[in-house]
C-alpha cells in the first residue's frame, strides 16, 4: 500500500533532469499528501489495535521511507545545492522525520533478531536504502561531518542487511521454508 505514495515521490528524481517540473510537482505533491493520510491511518492501527503478527514486523520499516524518498524530491524539484545554502526548512523536516521514525524501528531491532526469518524481512532493505540515500545528499548539501559518518555506518549496515538477506533467503528456499501456507 505504500509502494504507491512512494513510487508518486521517486517520480521527481528522474523526471526533473529531463524537464518535466509539472509533472514532478504533480507526483510529488499527490505522494506528499497520501503518505500523511497514510502515515495517520498507520501510526493508529499500531497504537489503537492489536499488533501485528511477529513475522510482519520488518514492514514497519517502511515508515522511514517516504519522508526520505520526499527529501530527496524536493531537493531535486527546489534546486537545492551547497553552493546555495544547503537544505532549506522543509528539506531538514522531511530528513529528520525520516531520521527520528529510523531510530524508533531501530528500538526495536532486538524483536526483530529474535523473530524466525520471512520474506517480510525483504520490507527493511529499500527503506534503508532511501534513508542512506538521504543522508549522502544531505552530507552533500551541508559538508557536515556527522552526516559522513552517519552515511558510512548507514551504507556498513545497509550491505550487511542485504548480504544476510541473501544467505537467510537462500538458506530459507533450500529449507522449502519460503511460499508455503501457514
């Protein structure tokens, strides 16, 4: 249900170098607007109803993604450079939402090392992917240390999420664990 909003928000990423501004303020403003309605319907079915099964917890790492993803757009739409005074107000509020709902999943990164591995696992690799993403072009924008360390450990961790996905997958197919009913 995400993918959507978040395909709406790539949009402007590609299109912007080949000229279509309407275009990429169309998606990006369709995408902008549905993830909050989203994110709302999301953060009330996580506190006001029961959880999720244990083996569906990895996809809420997709919370962190669209407001990455939408950094990246409206810097890509606004032109933002270094050379320009780097990100502006909405740029550092979409980055540190995204920054802040990273920390949340990462609290609870021990229940998810104790889950049994699924294909839901796979939901964790793109969200981070856009996350480090965001915080190389933010290091670009600002010149700031902390955003290159950042980057460095967000870039180790990304690699060795998608290696052990990868073995954990392979292993799990060999099993004929994967596609099997519950």
């Amino acid at each position: 249900m995400v993918h959507p909003i978040v395909g709406a928000l790539i949009v402007p990423i590609a299109s912007v170098v080949h000229g279509f501004m309407e275009i990429s303020w169309f998606f990006f403003s369709v995408g902008i607007l549905f993830w909050g309605v989203l994110f709302t319907i999301v953060l009330y079915r996580v506190i006001f109803h029961p959880p999720i099964p244990a083996r569906l917890l990895p996809t809420l790492a997709i919370l962190f993604a669209p407001p990455a993803i939408a950094f990246i757009s409206y810097t890509k739409l606004v032109g933002l450079s270094a050379a320009e005074g780097g990100p502006d107000a909405f740029d550092r509020i979409l980055y540190y939402f995204s920054l802040f709902m990273l920390a949340l999943v990462l609290l609870k990164s021990r229940a998810f090392v104790r889950l049994r591995f699924a294909l839901s696992w796979w939901a964790t690799s793109f969200p981070l992917a856009a996350h480090t993403l965001a915080t190389i072009l933010m290091l670009h924008l600002t010149h700031d240390s902390l955003y290159r360390y950042l980057a460095i450990a967000e870039s180790c961790v990304l690699t060795c999420l998608i290696v052990a996905l990868l073995v954990l997958t392979v292993r799990a197919i060999r099993k004929a664990e994967i596609c099997v009913e519950e």
